[in-house]
C-alpha cells in the first residue's frame, strides 16, 4: 500500500469542489480555551487531576492514531484536543497560583502598606471621574518585583495593579521601573493580578524602558501631536483607529461607535494588521521584492506594527495568525485558515492563559472565525442575488455580526440592528484612514509637517466613520434589549443557528420569502414609528413639554417624583403616561410661571398625588392662586419648602438648596426651589430657573461636581458661567421649546458646558431625554427623538 499524498484530496471537499475549511485542530482550541479557565479557576490539587487524567487519555488515543492503518481521523484529533486540555491546565494552574498565596497576597488581604519596586507592563489608561469622585482615575498595569512591608523585604515576580489620581503617571510608558509607597489591596475575583496598590504620590522612576519601547512611545506621541489640528472626535479617533489609544476620544464619539456596534474599530485587531502588512506587501511588489524576501518583508512589517500598537489580546493573535500565513506563503503551501487561527489560540493560550477570560480575545476570535468559515458560503449565496463585489462588502459583517452577537450580548444586555449597515458605510474609509495613521506615525520623528499632512488626510475618512456611527447611533431603537448573562447569550445563538439553518429552506418557498422578508421590514420599521420608551433602568426624564420644564425622576413603587409640569396638561400627561407612571408620589413646582405650572392639570388626570410642594415667592399671584385652586380640586395643600430639608421617596434621596431666605430681591427665578437629588450612586442637580444672582448664592451650597444637571432657565445665556464650570457635570439637560421665541438654549451656554466634557441632551432636538445609570457609576443619555410635526 502507497503512503497517501498531502493534497487536495486531504481536504474536504464541498458540492460544487471548493474546499471546506479544514476544522480539525479547532476542538484543540476549543478544548485548550475550556480548561485554560478552568486551570485559572481550580485549586492546585483539582487542576493537577484534570491535567494528569486528560494527558493518560490523550496518550491513548494517540497509540490509537498512530496503530490505525483505516484512514480514520478521529483519534488524532481527540488526542491532540485531550494533550493540549492537559498543557493548558497545568500552565494556566501555575501561573494562577502565585496570585492566591504567597508574601504579597498575604499582604494584600491584610490592608497593609508597602513599599514596591515594579515594572511597568502596559500603557497607562485614564479613566473619566465616575460617581462621586471628582478626581480622575489612572490605572496601571505592572509587575511588582521587590516588596518592602513592616521592615522585611521579599523578592517575587507577579503583576499588580497601580491606582493612582496623579496624572503623571500616564507619561509612563511600557518597560519602565519605578518605585512606590501605597496600600494594598485585595484584587477583583478573577483579575489576574496578585494585588491593587493605591498610591497617592507621582512615579518615582528608577530606570530607563527599553529601546523599543522608547522608539514606540515616541511614534504614538508623534501620531497623537500629528493629529492636534484635527476636530476633537477625528483628533480622539486616529490614535484609536491605528493603535487602540482611545484616551483621547470624545465620550460622545465613544458612545455612538457602542450604539451603532463600530467598537471593534478602536481596538486593534485582524483587520489592523492585515491592512497595514497588505500595504507593505502592495509597495514592496511594486518596489520589485520577490521571493523569500517578501514574506521577510511581511514580518518585519507585522513584528513593527506589534510593537507600535502594543501586544494586547487582539493584537497578538492578530500576530501569531499573521506569522503563520506567513510561514505558509514562504514556503509555498496552500493557505488554510482555520488551522492557523486554532494554532494561534492554542499558542496563545499557553503563553497567557488570562485570555480565556477575556472578552476582547472571544470577540476577535469568533470574527476572525466567521470570515473564514461562514463569509465564503454566504458571498456565494448572495452572489446570486447581486454582484460580487457587493455580495463580498455585505457578507463579511453579517457574518461577524452574526457569530460576535452572542459575546456582545454578555457585555451590552441589547442587540444592534444598525451594526451590519454602519460596518458596511464604514468599510471603504477604514483602510486609507489606517494606512495614513500609520504614516504619521513613521513620519512624526523624521518631519512634523509631513506627518500632520497625513493626519489632515486621513481627515476625510474618519469624518466619514464618525458620521456614520453618529447617524446610526441615533436611529430609533439602534439597540433593542435582550435578555442578559449567559441564557440570553444562549438564547440568541439558538435564534441565530435556527435562522441560518431554516433560512435556505424558506427562501427557496416563494410564499415563505415573501412573509419572511415582510416580516423582516416589519421590523426594521417598526422601531422607527414606534421606539421602545421608555428605556430599561431610567432614573431621570427631562419631558419635551415645549418651552417650559418637566423632569421625572423614578421613585420606585412607591410613586415617580415629578420637578415642574410645564406649560401644557396634555404634553406632561403624554410625557408620565408613556413613562407608566400613574403614581406620584411628589410634586415640586420651582416657582410659579406658567411655563412651569399650567401644565398641573394634566399631572392630575387620572393618577394619585401624595403631595406638592411650591417655591415659597407666591409670585406671580395669579398663577400661584391657580395652583392652589387645582390643587385643592384634587385634595392637596400647596406646602412651600425651605432651604436644608432632606425628603426620601424609594430610592431616591434629596435636599432642597435654595432658596435661602435671603435670595436675592423679588425676583422669581431667583426664588426657584433647587433641588440636589442622590441615586444609584448619581448626583442629579435640579435649578428651576435661578439666574447669575441665584446661582452666585448657591455656590457654596452646592457640592460639586455633579453628575447630571438640569441646566438652569432652560439654557438661556444669562448664566453665572463660573457657577457652570464648577459644577463640572457629566450631562446636562436642556429644557427647552423647538424654534421658541427666547433663542433658547444659547450657544454660548452650550459651548461653555461642551467645553466643561459635559454630554449635552436637549428636548428641543432631542424629544424626551432619560438618564440611564451604567456599571461602577457610568451614565448614558437616550434620546426619543421628535416626531414629525412635534413642537
């Protein structure tokens, strides 16, 4: 019998001839990705067994594989997925126990103060203050290699994590040593760090990083000084685009790239790479390379941009994967995706076992896995239908979509309906915008001018990205909920499975199509008539109730707390009844102009009040007689507040601030009850309508900063700007009436809160805006948006 030849023939072959992907080393991956977590998770002892069974397991079946003269393929298969469960457990094991025991864990958990000698292992990342803190946080990774504590110094070789408000810290870079004082701390379960050490004071830098990562450091600040002159969110997103530095982008920008599902452009990944080392490779063909020195070319390509963009999770398998194509093309054999990326995995995996837990890593991996796997079937489906060239634009992010959506899922609890359209606008403007970042970059060192002129260039493209994911950001229900944790996870890709494996089924029935795709439309349109409102987990709603204000604010069962009801019953009434609110358990109605009461009434209609409460200035006196009168119909006494009250309702918590008894004259607007509102770990300023004097009054009262304010006399500019500044919101809400007599709100009140960082919702653009907590103190701002022919 002749040995078989490595041919074609090894590989499995479809219907019409073209080669299946080769799958099989991926239950090797697969199985590696499994107890490399499990490694991480299990006591020594537990993860020694699992290690020792599976290797006496895969050593069978590889006797099995090697005596098997049927051509069956099982066995090696099996063995090679039991040997590589073994290796990852065991490395994932050893390098999770020095984090459990040892000196500076034991430390750790005892709270105790230390002095380190560390490494710095990765760039610095500042985080935006969150909650109540009002200083910014700046994380650090590192690698602690002599502890000092109590008088006894110790020796050891584990990564910590360095929290710190100095700033100073971010001009560290990679590979630099420096010496600390903090205190330490228990980690997060599941960090692969051995501590946290909190450290109030600046580095104290005890040597130099190596010279890569100075000539590193140096082409990043070099791109991020090129880009300068750009507008803020093109300015934010070049570094992001080419090497994952969003430390810059806007929040605003950053949002709408979450919404419209383009998150994956601002870390470096697959795409990245093959971009920048396809165009070393088009240039070194027209430059007349050829042979081996190609694929050295490619490499040294490859190996540079590593190091400029950082080895993160996606970069290096963006790397390994690189390598081995490489390798492939070097020595001439036929390129087989999937077994590359699985090598890549398990390669990967052995060097840092912390990946299987990460999110970035599962989501470049699945859609690296759905390029290669489901766009080529999917390209040949839809070629029938369309031309090539756009068959092969709309398949790569359906299939990405479609195999990432559960991962996404996880970390988002919603599902984008905009995020195949956005990816394919986006498409044509990643390359030259990547390829011109990187140019400047190159450049930065050698001429400032040439690389500002390509940052200008790269310009164009990125407009365009950004563009797009503000327009599709903003579509009606951009993102539709979905179940969270791991059932809705599971549960959307049972949906999706059952889509791909019934969809050719009833596409091939004419009757069956047509329902499908009238269903499809059905869906699409419907979240643009009818948007879900109002969003899960609201805390706070500025109402659209024209020029006036109108701000509810969830109080739980026991009854919403409504500040003001604008000038109209039926817009407060729409307002708290798509809102579900039909108990109240609060009124406060800042001061007593119409733009702010007369819509009282329609609070009224059909729900319970426990209460209202009124500015003590009973002027105008018309209005406030109004008032008392619809009151007194629903059988509540008008109660003026003072300054210092503390009042509850469910979750919430709040003050009343102003007005003091010495607010200033008789003007009204000054006499407006200020209300600082505490939830969910939220401050929520609420001003009525104080003007400069009021606000010059309040400025020693309010404690600063905010996290949400409702921005004083609905945006005019009569505003104390330094009042503004001080309380440094994270949102603001304008309360004001489309294309309104009074030009509100103002653009020099604008200006003044977008240049303070503040994220800006307005009800005269914006229809009802909710305030919607996020995890460890975050907030988003939903929009509803206007309907046609709304006021």
């Amino acid at each position: 019998m002749t040995a078989r030849s490595t041919t074609t023939a090894d590989v499995p072959q479809g219907e019409d001839g073209a080669q299946r992907p080769d799958l099989r080393l991926v239950p090797a991956a697969a199985s590696a990705w499994a107890c490399a977590a499990l490694g991480l998770a299990l006591p020594a002892g537990a993860a020694a067994l699992v290690a020792a069974g599976a290797l006496a397991a895969g050593a069978g079946c590889a006797a099995l594989a090697l005596r098997g003269r049927d051509g069956r393929v099982w066995p090696g298969v099996v063995a090679a997925a039991l040997l590589v469960s073994s290796a990852a457990t065991t490395v994932a094991a050893l390098r999770a126990a020095p984090l459990r025991s040892g000196p500076l864990p034991e430390l750790a958990a005892r709270g105790a103060t230390a002095q380190l000698e560390l490494v710095v292992t990765a760039d610095p990342v500042r985080h935006e203050p969150k909650g109540h803190r009002a200083d910014p946080l700046v994380v650090v990774p590192a690698r602690a290699e002599r502890v000092t504590a109590r008088g006894e110094e110790v020796r050891t070789r584990v990564p910590v994590t360095v929290l710190t408000s100095q700033e100073a810290w971010l001009e560290v870079l990679p590979g630099q040593r420096a010496r600390v004082s903090g205190r330490l701390a228990a980690p997060r379960a599941g960090d692969p760090v051995a501590a946290t050490v909190s450290v109030r004071d600046e580095p104290v830098l005890t040597g130099r990083p190596g010279p890569v990562q100075r000539g590193a450091g140096a082409l990043r600040t070099g791109l991020r000084e090129a880009a300068a002159g750009l507008p803020p969110a093109e300015r934010g997103l070049l570094p992001g685009l080419v090497v994952g530095d969003t430390s810059r982008l806007p929040q605003e920008t950053e949002d709408d790239f979450a919404q419209a599902g383009l998150t994956h452009l601002t870390a470096v990944s697959g795409a990245n790479v093959a971009i920048v080392v396809g165009a070393v490779l088009f240039v070194g063909v027209h430059l007349g390379v050829r042979g081996r020195g190609l694929p050295a070319v490619g490499t040294l390509a490859l190996l540079g941009f590593v190091v400029l963009a950082r080895p993160q999770p996606s970069v290096l398998r963006a790397a390994a994967m690189g390598l081995v194509t490489l390798a492939a093309l070097a020595t001439g054999r036929r390129r087989r995706g999937m077994p590359a990326l699985a090598a890549a995995v398990v390669a990967l995996l052995l060097l840092d076992p912390w990946q299987a837990r990460s999110y970035g890593f599962a989501l470049s991996v699945l859609a690296t896995g759905a390029l290669l796997v489901l766009a080529p079937p999917l390209v040949q489906a839809l070629h029938r239908w369309m031309p090539l060239v756009l068959a092969q634009a709309l398949a790569v992010p359906v299939a990405a979509s479609a195999l990432t959506a559960p991962v996404v899922v996880l970390l988002s609890s919603s599902v984008s309906l905009v995020s195949v359209l956005a990816n394919l606008l986006v498409a044509p403007a990643v390359a030259p915008a990547t390829v011109l970042g990187v140019l400047a970059a190159v450049l930065a060192p050698l001429s400032d001018a040439a690389a500002a002129g390509c940052a200008h260039l790269a310009a164009v493209p990125l407009w365009w990205i950004v563009r797009v994911a503000a327009v599709c950001a903003g579509l009606p229900a951009a993102t539709v909920p979905w179940p969270a944790g791991w059932g809705g996870a599971a549960l959307l890709a049972a949906a999706l499975g059952a889509g791909a494996l019934l969809g050719p089924v009833v596409w091939r029935v004419r009757p069956a199509r047509v329902a499908a795709l009238a269903g499809l439309m059905t869906l699409l349109l419907q979240p643009a008539v009818n948007p879900r409102w109002p969003p899960p987990g609201w805390l706070m709603v500025a109402c659209d109730v024209g020029q006036g204000d109108a701000v509810v604010l969830d109080g739980g069962p026991g009854g919403a707390v409504l500040v003001d009801a604008g000038p109209d019953p039926d817009a407060v009434d729409r307002c708290l009844s798509d809102l579900g609110v039909d108990r109240v358990a609060l009124v406060v109605l800042t001061h007593f102009h119409a733009d702010h009461v007369d819509g009282l009434p329609g609070v009224l209609r059909g729900r319970s009040v426990a209460a209202l409460e009124v500015s003590p200035l009973a002027e105008p006196r018309a209005q406030a007689a109004r008032v008392a009168a619809w009151a007194a119909a629903a059988g509540l006494a008008p109660q003026p507040v003072a300054a210092g009250e503390g009042r509850a309702a469910g979750q919430l918590r709040w003050r009343v601030l102003g007005p003091s008894s010495t607010y200033p004259g008789e003007n009204v607007n000054d006499a407006s009850v200020v209300l600082l509102f505490e939830a969910r770990g939220l401050r929520l300023l609420l001003t009525g309508d104080v003007e400069p004097a009021g606000q010059r009054a309040l400025r020693d009262t309010v404690p600063a900063p905010v996290d949400v304010l409702k921005v004083p006399h609905h945006g005019s500019a009569h505003q104390d700007f330094a009042f503004l500044a001080r309380l440094h919101p994270r949102a603001a809400l304008v309360s004001a009436g489309a294309d309104n007599d009074y030009g509100h709100p103002a653009m020099a009140t604008l200006a003044a809160l977008a240049g303070s960082g503040a994220h800006i919702g307005r009800t005269d653009t914006d229809g009802d805006v909710a305030v919607v907590p996020g995890a460890e103190g975050g907030l988003g701002l939903v929009r509803r948006g206007r309907g046609p022919g709304e006021r």
